[in-house]
C-alpha cells in the first residue's frame, strides 16, 4: 500500500499533476462553447441549446423516468438485492472506521450508537483517528476506551497532512475484517444495519456498498430541508444510473469497502480533497462494483447556513472535477464498458460542462446584448430534477421523513439545485488560476443542539477562523471535512 493512491492514471501521489492546465483548457472549452452560439445567425442560436437538450434529456430521462416507470430503480437484482440474511452466511468481522477531528459535540454519542448496533460483539471493533483535536475529542476518547474494549483510538498530529485520507490510512494496515465500514462523526444507523447490509454485500459481491445519506435535521431551516431533497434526488440518480449499467459512486459517509479492494486500489489518495469520489473513480478502474442501498440509510447533519453550505460545496465540486482530470486516460481506456463510459459521458457533460457553458452564455449574452441560448437546455434540466426530486421524496423510505411534496417545496429544491451553476464555474476558474492547496476546512458538527440565529453565526465565524488560521491566502479553500 503506498499510502497515497494508485498513480497509473494520474497524479494522486502528490507529484506535479497539471491541475491549472488542465482546469485552464476546460474553462477555455466550456467557454467557447458557451459563447459560441452569440456569434450565429438568430435563427440558428438556439440549436446548439436544443441539441443538448434532447441528448441530455433523454441521458436523464433514461436513468431516472424510464428507470422509475419500469419500477427498476431499487436495489439491483444482481448481484443480490434485499435484507434477509441466508441461514448459511455467517457475519464477516467487520472494522467500522471514523476521522475525527475536533468532535466533542458527537464523538460520544456516535460510539454508543456503534455499540448499541446488533452485531456479534466478537466481530466488531471500532476504530477512531484522532485527527489532532484540539477540543475535549482526546479525553471524552479516553473516558469512552474504559466503557467499550471493541473500542480502539489511534492519534496522530494535527500538522500530519493527508486530510481524511492521511487519517485512514493509518488504520488501515491495523485492520483485521474482511469490510470497513467508514463514518463521519455525526452519522446515525439503525439499530439492525449491519446485520442487513453486511450479508447484502457478500451475497451481492460487491466491493464497496454506499448507503443512502438521510438528513437528520431536515426540520431545522429551508436550506436543510432543501438538502434532504438533493439527498433523496442524488440517491435515485445513483440508483438509475446502476440499474442502466452506469457507474454509481461512494459518499463518503456509510461506505461500506472491501478491505483487500481499497489496499489494491493503494489506499486512500491523500492528494485530493474528496477521497470518496476518487477512491470510487480507482475502484472503477480495478473493475470493482459499486452497489448502492436505499435502505436502510445513514444518517447525517446538513450544514445550516449558506457560507457552510458554500465551503462545502466548493470542496465537492473540486475533487469531483479533479478526478476526472486525473483518470482520464483510464476512463477512456478498454478497462470500461460502453455502457459505463457513456453513463460518465453523460453525467460529465450535466455535472460539470453545463453550468460552466451557462456562466460563459450569460457572460456571451451581455457582451453581445442578445438573449442567452442556453434556457432550452436549462428548462429540461431544471424540470427533470423537480421530477427525481419528487420521485425519490415520495419513495417509501426508512429514517428521517422525507419533506411532503408540495408545490411550493418542489419549487425550493429547484431553485436550491441551481446553486450548483454559481459553485462549479466559480471553483474551475479558482482552479485554473490557483495552485492546488489541500486544507482541512471542517464541516462542523453541532450534535442536533439547538442554535439561535446569532449563536449560529459565532460557530460560522469560528470555522471561518480555523480555516483562515489554517491557509491565510485560501480561507474558504475546501479541504477534507
């Protein structure tokens, strides 16, 4: 295991990785592209737009609609699906694994939710990396260690580097099970998800499984709520796209992993600030499936403010952009199907290329005083996510609630999806001009306290200390969390 990830397809073991040029060349790209049809005839400028359109359309309409219309969308049927355990299987020792970092608010309660879990005490262990905190994360540690013996916490300094990859890497040559099962700090299992997930994963054959993330406190604001939709609509695009023979991807939080799959892999890529959805790409190319559960789910915080929500999502958008840029060979190599390169195509194209291309026809349209181009496509994309989002908030599900669909609760999750056009243009241009810089910019878990509006804004403030502290040139720049 080398620590840092494979580095057949790109740069994930900290040499240089032409990140800016690559990011530069995209910009330059989606831009032209964007830009391009204000130099056509009137007649003629919104072809381009109705092309994507229906070609785009159809990507989606084909993963979620027709997928959701043929009742396909649920656990795939092969390799195995449902949560019956079969007599002769016997429960796999397992390791669940948490980063810590500066936990005091959670770092309790999630132990004593692990240990609550049914599961033979004898085939468990839980293991904690204390990540350097700097709260009462270390004694409320040692205080837990004395009450559970399947208990063990590893520490190392603040300054190691790697983010969460560095953390889990530390572990991993410790580990005994044949499945890790990573979580964030302020994740929550029903009491019988392991007995459920596990044997659905040796069953199925799988080597990595992601359970469907569930907000908590969707109840708390608008922008909660909001995102226990995103929530339910990424895990039935995930869903379609897998049931189409497409690629499905982990989350980070309840991933449940193969231990000898990852060690192939070369462990977690300590050189991106998103091991998830690098991990996912690696695993890909070393022909692993990925499945995806819906049930039962993790649960987990949303963020509560907008500035929490816009250093979060920076950091998404830019190591989801940056592995493509990093596996790119590999992806368009004979190691993938059609199917599976197609369905990348496709996600790629509405992910990434979209909203950069929309930014650059705006910016087209008020250089040139015409209209933008681009609505045509957007009114397709924009009313396909009202749809999934309405398909997956009213799939029967277990935990937290899904929000009542509404009209007025539809309209928000449309209107909070489009805050992915002003993320992604804004972190590849950042990418394109600024050297690439790791800082762990933590999300902050607040242990479903509650918090007045002005008690919120003091905890925003802190992180955004921390993160200055941390990069006094980057503040916002994301980092692991």
């Amino acid at each position: 295991m080398t620590g840092g990830g494979s580095t057949s397809d790109g740069r994930p073991d900290g040499r240089p990785d032409g990140r800016r040029g690559k990011a530069a060349l995209f910009l330059l790209c989606c831009t032209a592209a964007g830009m391009a049809p204000h130099g056509l005839p009137p007649l003629l400028r919104l072809v381009p737009a109705l092309i994507l359109a229906v070609l785009l359309g159809g990507y989606s309409f084909r993963t979620v609609l027709r997928q959701a219309a043929r009742g396909v969308i649920s656990e795939p049927e092969s390799p195995a699906c449902g949560g019956e355990r079969p007599e002769s299987l016997e429960l796999p020792l397992l390791d669940v694994v948490v980063a810590a970092r500066d936990e005091q608010a959670v770092i309790t309660r999630l132990v004593q939710r692990i240990m609550a879990l049914r599961y033979p005490a004898e085939r468990l262990l839980l293991w904690v990396i204390d990540d350097g905190s700097e709260d009462r994360t270390p004694e409320l540690l040692l205080q837990l260690q004395s009450q559970y013996p399947q208990l063990r916490v590893l520490r190392r300094p603040r300054d190691a580097g790697g983010g969460k990859s560095g953390a889990l890497n530390l572990v991993l040559p410790q580990l005994q099970g044949r499945w890790l099962l990573v979580l964030d700090a302020d994740a929550d299992l029903q009491i019988d998800l392991l007995e459920r997930l596990l044997p659905w994963a040796e069953s199925g054959g799988w080597a990595a499984v992601q359970l469907r993330k569930a907000v908590a406190n969707a109840q708390v604001n608008l922008l909660t709520q909001a995102q226990a939709m995103e929530m339910a609509f990424d895990a039935i695009i995930q869903l379609g796209r897998l049931a189409g023979g497409g690629v499905a991807e982990l989350r980070g939080n309840g991933q449940l992993l193969r231990r000898e799959a990852v060690i192939a892999c070369g462990g977690f890529n300590e050189a991106t600030v998103t091991d998830d959805l690098d991990l996912s790409f690696r695993l890909l190319l070393e022909r692993q499936p990925i499945g995806v559960l819906w049930d039962p789910p993790v649960q987990e915080e949303a963020v509560l403010s907008l500035r929490a929500l816009w250093r979060q999502r920076q950091r998404w958008a830019e190591g989801g952009l940056q592995r493509f840029f990093d596996y790119a060979p590999g992806l368009l190599s004979d190691r993938l199907g059609f199917r599976q390169k197609l369905d990348l195509l496709g996600f790629f194209l509405l992910q990434y290329v979209m909203p950069v291309m929309a930014a650059a026809d705006l910016i087209g349209g008020l250089l040139t005083g015409s209209a933008p181009t681009m609505w045509p496509f957007s009114i397709v994309a924009l009313g396909l996510s009202a749809v999934t989002i309405v398909i997956g908030c009213r799939r029967p599900c277990e935990g937290p609630a899904l929000p009542l669909m509404t009209p007025q609760t539809v309209v928000l999750g449309m209107v909070y999806l489009v805050h992915w056009f002003v993320v992604i243009p804004w972190v590849t241009v950042r990418m394109a001009l600024l050297p690439k810089r790791l800082v762990w910019a933590k999300t902050l878990h607040l242990g479903g306290e509650s918090h007045g509006e002005t008690e919120l804004a003091a905890l925003d403030s802190m992180v955004d200390q921390l993160a200055l502290e941390a990069d006094p040139d980057l503040a916002t720049e994301a980092g692991q969390a």
